[in-house]
C-alpha cells in the first residue's frame, strides 16, 4: 500500500531525480513530454526548442509536472505537482542555463553528448529556457524504501 510522502522527502527527490514528464493543455489538447530537469527552490528548470511546447505554454502556463522512480511494482515514488511555466530570457535564463548545465552535464556520461548539451546552454543562442513553479505538489511512495 502506498504512503503519503511528507515535504521533505518530496524536496529530496525532487534534487536527486533528473527526468519529469511535463503535461501540456491548450486549444482542448493535452500533450506530454519528457524533460530533463535541474531542481532549485520552488521551482524546476528545463530547456526546449521552439515546437508544439513551448506553442501551448505559450498560450496556457498552467502545467502539471510528473516525476517518479519505479524499481519493480512493489517499490516506487512518485510526485505530481501543479505548476506555471514561464519562458525565461536575459539574466534569468543565464543563470537557469548555467544551473541546467551543470546538473545535467555531470550526468552524460558519453563527452561527445556532454559537449553538446554544455554548447548548447552556453552558446550565443542557447535553447529556450523554463522555470516551472511548482504549486500542489503531491508525493507517494510504495515500498519499504523512503526517499
């Protein structure tokens, strides 16, 4: 049976997972997606290409986040928040893609993949940068293993 996870154990997992699935809904359309994700505060951070996305954050910033870890079906976590997405340009988006940068590069283990994404965050003309407040959040966890 599932368990509630408390604030803490969300605000933990949130820090050490790195995929979220971002959900989407504009023009009677739901879309989701996955995102790599840097945690920081009451936020997350993502970076996308212009495409179908960032088209319907555009028109409706309301978003709901899913990330979880799922070991076998017996031993899982899982956290849903609510949220609003902003695209973020100038200083902000600096900053968000130097935070992105280095959560993400640690995690590429091939170079050749880790030099793209650090050009990429980096560059002249980088990727467009998110910042999802994260409101309602929500976490369980099934299994005798705590976040």
């Amino acid at each position: 049976m599932s368990l509630p996870m408390t604030h803490d154990e969300i605000e933990r997992f949130l820090a050490t997972e790195v995929v979220a699935r971002l959900g989407c809904h504009a023009d009677g359309r739901t879309y989701v997606v996955p995102v790599a994700y840097a945690h920081a505060g009451n936020a997350i951070y993502s970076f996308s290409h212009d495409g179908l996305k960032l088209a319907m954050i555009r028109e409706n910033p309301r978003v709901c986040v899913e990330i979880d870890r799922v070991e076998h079906l017996g031993s899982w976590r899982s956290v849903i928040a609510q949220g609003h997405a902003e695209i973020l340009e100038g200083n902000a988006a600096a900053e968000a893609s130097s935070l992105l940068a280095s959560r993400l590069a640690s995690l590429v283990s091939d170079p050749v993949s880790r030099a793209r994404l650090e050009e990429a965050l980096t560059s002249d003309a980088p990727p467009f940068v998110l910042r999802i407040e994260l409101t309602d959040t929500t976490g369980r966890v099934e299994g005798t293993v705590r976040p």
